[in-house]
C-alpha cells in the first residue's frame, strides 16, 4: 500500500516537474513566458526494480513531455523547432530528477549517451 501512495505522490511530482518545461519566446525584443501547462504521470503499475518498468516510465514521461511542450513543427514543416527540443528535454531531465530513483537516473543517462547528437553543417 506504501508503494502506491509513495508512487502517486512521485506522479504529482512529475506533473509539477513538467510545469516547468515552458518555453520562452521572444516578440519585439520583450521576452514573453508561453503559459505553463502540466500533465501527471501515473506509474503506480510500475515497479522501477525492473529494467522494462523503468523504460515504461521512461516512456510515459517522454510522451508527456511531448505532449505539453505543444507542436514540435509548422503545419507543413518537417523541422523540428529548437524551442520544441528545448522543452521536451528539459521536461524530461526535470521529471526524472523529481521521482528521484537511481534506477530512472540511470537509465535516463544511458538514453543520453545514445541520443544521436544534432547534425552539424560544415562552414565555408
């Protein structure tokens, strides 16, 4: 029963942790704050002592944060927008650190190492 309690509190802390991952545009030269918008990850279900449950939670919080941090392109655009990747990695690198379990933390890294980094264009 512990678990589960513990484990909704921990999806409260995700939903907070998600509040934070909004992004900042600019107009005009005034900074002006998109509104902040939140999701709670339930992972009551999980048991992060096993690798497929913390790569589920993983997942669910990867979606999440897709999921608040709105359209990742124009309408008609495959770019990705910066601001998009922005939000989503802080997102997820903020949720992860709120539920606070090594075994996230460490997948989480191992997922960054993986990550296949931007393509940079040669100069002229």
């Amino acid at each position: 029963m512990w678990v589960k309690r513990k484990n909704a509190l921990a999806g409260m802390v995700i939903a907070s942790a998600l509040l934070t991952a909004s992004t900042v545009l600019y107009a005009d030269d005034a900074t002006v704050q998109r509104p902040a918008r939140s999701t709670t990850v339930q992972f009551g279900d999980l048991s992060l002592a096993t690798p497929n449950d913390v790569a589920a939670l993983y997942h669910r919080i990867n979606l999440a944060a897709k999921r608040v941090c709105g359209s990742r392109a124009f309408t008609g655009i495959y770019y990705t927008l910066p601001e998009y990747r922005s939000c989503v990695a802080d997102a997820v690198r903020n949720a992860v650190a709120s539920v606070n379990r090594p075994s996230l933390t460490e997948f989480y890294r191992q997922q960054q190492s993986t990550a296949p980094s931007p393509i940079r264009v040669a100069e002229q």
